[in-house]
C-alpha cells in the first residue's frame, strides 16, 4: 500500500515536472518583483539576520570562543543559521502550502503531492543563492578547499528531500485541520532553539538531553553542515546521530505516505 503510495506520488511529480519548475521560478521572480534590489534582498536579508545573532551571541555574550588555528566564529554560526533558514521556510510555508496554493487544486487539480514539490524547489532555490553568502564567509575566513565539503550536495539533496516529505505529512492536514496549522506555527521556536543553530549540542554535559535533542532533524542538519564546512569531519563519524536521524527520517516518509493515501480526495473538497 505504501509503496503504491509512493509510486503515486513519483509519478504525479514526473507528469507534471515541467509546471512544477516553472510554478517554483515564478515565485521566486514573484518574491523579488517591485523592488528595486531584485534578487538581492535573498541575500541581504540572512546577511542582517546573521549579523543580528552574531553581534547577540560575540559581543553581547561573550560566545564563540574558539580554540586556536579554528576557523573565525562568524563561519560556525553561518554554516547553521544558512540551512535554518531554509528549514524555516518549509516548517512554516511548507507546512501549510495548501492554503497558498488552494487554486492549483481546486481549478487546476495539480496534484497535492506536486504543490510540497513547488514549494520545496523555490525555497530550495532562495537557499542556494543565500549559499553565497557562506561562500563569501568561508572565503573571508580564509578556509583551504578540502575534501569534506563534497558532503555539501548530498546534504541539500537529503535536506531538500525530507523537508518535503514533512510538507506532504503536514499541509494535508493543516488543510484539514486549523489546530494543525497552530501546531506548526508552535514548532518553530522549539525547533530553532533546541537544535544547536546557535550553541553546540556535542558539547551538552547531560547525556540524556543531547540524545533526545538528536531526534531534532534542525539538529541532524545543522551538525552535519558544519561538519562538512567548520569542523571538516565526515558526517558519519558521529553515528548516532546519523541513525537517530535515519529514525527520523523513516518515520516522516511512512507517516507521510498515510497521510497522502488517506487525504487525496478529501482535502481537495476541503479546500
């Protein structure tokens, strides 16, 4: 059943790949309309929003003490809030993209599976072009090329994938549901701060909640990019935290596939 589920879905997304990546640069054009910056702003946005935590947490605080011959403080905390932001997207707009796409399933009957689709591949797009703002840090930090950040596309690739799934598991039944909807507005500050964006989780001294904030996936992604830009580890070498978040991950698809077979017809009568 699921992986008839699952079919279903892939087959949708090839039918309509070519509205999916059209649908997916409109809005991106769309975001950047009636401003005289353009695209820019996806660039000065993180930019402010980084330099906001990074003056809260270096000079504020006093964080960030680093250990000598390590990168500069500014690359740790970018290589995390970058991928947050991303996350942040889709836990907020990716979890409730049906009601913003509301027309595409009544009018059009684009398949429901295919609007997370539209939705992931525009946040995806906003993402790498705010990538340039990491390319800009690592390079002003002075940072040799090295072998480690060829896990840099397998992890945008793995983050893009998820965060899809937990679009098709979510938006269902938000649609279906306003208390869904009010859940995942209060996910978002949990997510953020109990998942390492702005301080170590390695470095936790209970043992017991470091491993429960393992189950986080922010906290799997934030970890595994900085090992593959900061630290320069394997993701790998760590794991527990790769199969807590193989848990994870497994999870959100198998209840995301239920979700999909379980609310194809109704959510479109719903809507």
């Amino acid at each position: 059943m699921l992986l008839s589920s699952l079919g279903t879905i892939i087959k949708d997304n090839w039918e309509w790949r070519g509205q999916i990546w059209n649908l997916a640069l409109f809005d991106l054009k769309k975001a950047s309309r009636n401003t005289a910056l353009g695209y820019l702003w996806f660039i000065i946005r993180p930019v402010i929003y980084i330099a906001c935590f990074w003056f809260a947490l270096k000079i504020g605080l006093k964080a960030g003490k680093t250990a000598p011959g390590d990168a500069p403080y500014i690359l740790w905390l970018t290589s995390g809030i970058i991928p947050w932001l991303f996350m942040k997207d889709m836990l907020h707009g990716g979890g409730d993209v049906l009601h913003k796409y509301s027309y595409l399933v009544k009018k059009v009957r684009f398949p429901i599976s295919a609007i997370s689709s539209v939705y992931a591949l525009s946040s995806m797009f906003t993402l790498l072009i705010k990538f340039a703002v990491l390319l800009v840090i690592y390079i002003a930090c002075m940072q040799p090329l090295d072998v480690h950040l060829i896990q840099v596309p397998f992890l945008l690739l793995l983050m893009y994938v998820f965060w899809w799934f937990f679009s098709m598991l979510m938006s269902p039944l938000a649609a279906l549901s306003k208390d869904v909807k009010n859940l995942i507005g209060a996910l978002s500050s949990p997510l953020f701060w109990l998942s390492g964006v702005i301080f170590k989780v390695r470095d936790l001294s209970i043992d017991w909640a470091r491993e429960l904030l393992y189950f986080n996936p922010v906290t799997f992604f934030v970890e595994a990019f900085r090992d593959a830009i900061y630290t320069r580890v394997w993701i790998w070498e760590d794991p527990k935290l790769c199969l807590t978040f193989l848990a994870v991950f497994v999870a959100t698809v198998l209840v995301a596939l239920l979700v999909q077979r379980h609310t194809r017809e109704e959510v479109p009568d719903v809507l």
